[in-house]
C-alpha cells in the first residue's frame, strides 16, 4: 500500500512540476521520503537531506528565475509584475487549458512593459525573457521529479511488493 501511495505522489510531483497549482517537487520528494521511512527501500540518511536541501532550493529559485530572467531581457519591474499576474490569470481562469499557464504570463510581462515604456521591442524582449525563465524553472522542476521517481523505481525494482503492482 505504502509503495502505491508513494509512487502516486511521485505522480503528482511530475504534474506538479508543469502545472504551478500542484507543489511538485514537495511531492515527489514526500513519495521517495515515505518509501525510505516505511523501510520499502534503502537511502542514505545524508542522501535524503541532500535531495531536501535541492528541493529547498529549486523551490526558491522557482520565484527568483522568472525575475532574473526578465529583468537580464530588458524587462522592467513592470514586467516581472505583469509576468506574475499573468500566471495567476492563467491559473484561475485557464481560457486555453494548459496553454495558459504559459501564455498568460508572456501576455502579462509583455502588456506591462508596453504600457510602462511604450515599445514594441523591449517589450517583446521582457515576454520573452519572462517566458525563459518559466521554462528553465519548469524544466529543472521537471528533470528533478523524473529523476526522483527513477531513483524510487531502480531502488524498488527487486521488492516483491513492487512487481506484484504489475
């Protein structure tokens, strides 16, 4: 039971790492945390606080990347606001399903820097710096939750329990 659970918020970290409504990498690493606690697999302790300490810090660099990235494009602090606002309209409304969790703040850096400077191309190099920096966050989110359910799965695949999931 503890592997099924487990591995269903390894699941979710995967949907959590696209998808800015879910705490993805929290789950993913409470799935691989359960697994160790439990005693289903074998993890060092040191290991364990290391992929939390990455966690922590991926978490942080979540809210910095998309700043960094825009301001390093041009943007101004208009653009990083407009970026955001435009997650949040993305997240609630979704007019475009997944789509708008990336479209939305693309619009929102692209609209604000428009209005707060009055050109077309730093606004466009803010968007897409916005936009940049969503993706590497995303991607790093992404890669981490692969790897974290790969690690579960290559430590799990000789337990009886696991294959008898299959």
């Amino acid at each position: 039971m503890e592997i099924t659970i487990s591995l269903i918020f390894m699941i979710l970290g995967i949907l959590g790492a696209i998808l800015p409504l879910l705490p993805g990498l929290v789950f993913s690493f409470l799935g691989l945390f359960l697994l160790v606690y439990q005693d289903v697999i074998e993890l060092h302790p040191v290991w364990l606080i290391i992929i939390a300490l990455w966690v922590v810090f991926l978490k942080i660099i979540d809210y910095l990347l998309p700043a960094y990235t825009t301001k390093k494009f041009g943007g101004s602090k208009y653009a990083i606001w407009g970026s955001s606002i435009g997650l949040i309209i993305g997240i609630i409304f979704s007019p475009l399903g997944f789509m708008s969790i990336i479209i939305c703040p693309f619009l929102g850096a692209f609209i604000a820097e428009y209005i707060q400077r009055r050109e077309m191309k730093n606004a466009l190099k803010a968007a897409l710096g916005s936009f940049a920096g969503f993706l590497l966050s995303n991607g790093l989110n992404l890669f981490t939750a692969i790897g974290l359910l790969a690690l579960a799965i290559y430590k799990l695949w000789d337990n009886p329990a696991f294959k008898a999931l299959f």
